[in-house]
C-alpha cells in the first residue's frame, strides 16, 4: 500500500464523507459517478477523474454488486429529477427547451441504467423463410432462363426503338412480349 498515496488520500476521504455505503447512497439518489468524482480531491487538489472512481468502487465484488443495485434505483431517481425539471421550468421558450432537454436525457440515461423499467423496449421480429419456395422459385428462374430459345425466331429491341429495322418491317411482328422483358429490352415474335 506504501506505492498507493493517492488511492489512500483517495479512500481516506470516502471513509470522511461517510465510507462506501454514503457513496452508493448517492448513486441511487441519481447522483452519477462521474459527479461523485469531481467532489473527492487528490492531494493536489484536482478532482479524481470518473474512472479511478469507478475501479475503487468495483474492486469489491460485493460493493460492485451493490453499485449495480445502487444504478437501477438511480434510473428512478434520474426520471423523478425530469419530471421535476419539466415541472419547475420557467414559461419561457428557452428555459422550457432547456428543461426539455435536460430531461428527454435523464430518460435517455435512466433507460440505459434499467432497461426493464425505463429503456425502450425493442420489438420482436418475426421471420417466416420458406425453404421450399426459395428452392421451387429458383429453378422456376432457371428453367425460364434456360427455355429461352437462341436468337432464332426472336428479335431484342433495346428501349423500345428499332422494330421495324431489327425485323426487317413492322408486317412480319406477330405479337410483343413484354412479360419477360427486363432493362428495357423488348422481345418480338417474328413471322416468317
């Protein structure tokens, strides 16, 4: 413990505002670690950052199953102090957006502390996939593609132009089929 000053100066002021139990109390109060942070001191009198905090605090199993305990009533906490905020606001546009936002992020970040009670709730997705119709679709393209006669008989006309002269003259054009036609191509029956 001798290479450790700063983490004994560090717990030595948690033991004077009250130990472990006074730190959890305020994590459930909705106070955030980052907050509890910035108020213990180091011995040159900077705050200690959110994360020297953190690692003191879940060094214990024991504390850090109480820390998590401690989060989800904090998220409770978080959404009482939203509704207070929005309750409180001035009537002012700018101090009514400010509450806005002040607590749409309370809610945001007491949904993420307990998703049970206060984050949104994803829907369920459900996903019928049919084998056997992707299977029976698949050869149905490939027998279609496979059917189509070589250039005998058929004329492919791109956008539509060109019939007359791909066929020699409009006269010889039985029918148009365009129920297979795919970019823009048109296919002709052509009559001998």
């Amino acid at each position: 413990m001798a290479a450790k000053p700063i983490e004994r100066y560090v717990k030595r002021q948690i033991q004077e505002q009250g130990g472990w139990p006074r730190i959890l109390e305020r994590i459930a109060s909705g106070e955030t670690v980052a907050g509890i942070a910035r108020t213990i001191l180091r011995p040159d009198g900077v705050s200690i950052s959110r994360n020297f905090l953190s690692m003191l605090l879940h060094a214990d199993p024991e504390r850090s199953a109480l820390a998590k305990l401690a989060h989800i009533e904090g998220a409770s906490a978080m959404v009482d102090d939203a509704l207070q905020l929005v309750d409180r606001a001035p009537v002012d546009r700018d101090s009514v957006n400010k509450a806005k936002v002040q607590s749409e992020t309370r809610l945001k970040v007491a949904g993420f502390l307990d998703r049970t009670s206060w984050g949104e709730q994803k829907q369920a997705i459900n996903l019928n996939v049919s084998v056997n119709s992707l299977h029976v679709d698949a050869l149905r393209h490939r027998v279609v593609e496979a059917s189509r006669p070589a250039i005998e008989g058929y004329a492919q006309i791109h956008d539509g132009e060109g019939l007359a002269a791909a066929v020699g003259s409009s006269e010889g054009v039985k029918e148009l089929d365009t129920s297979r036609a795919r970019d823009a191509t048109v296919e002709a029956t052509v009559v001998e």
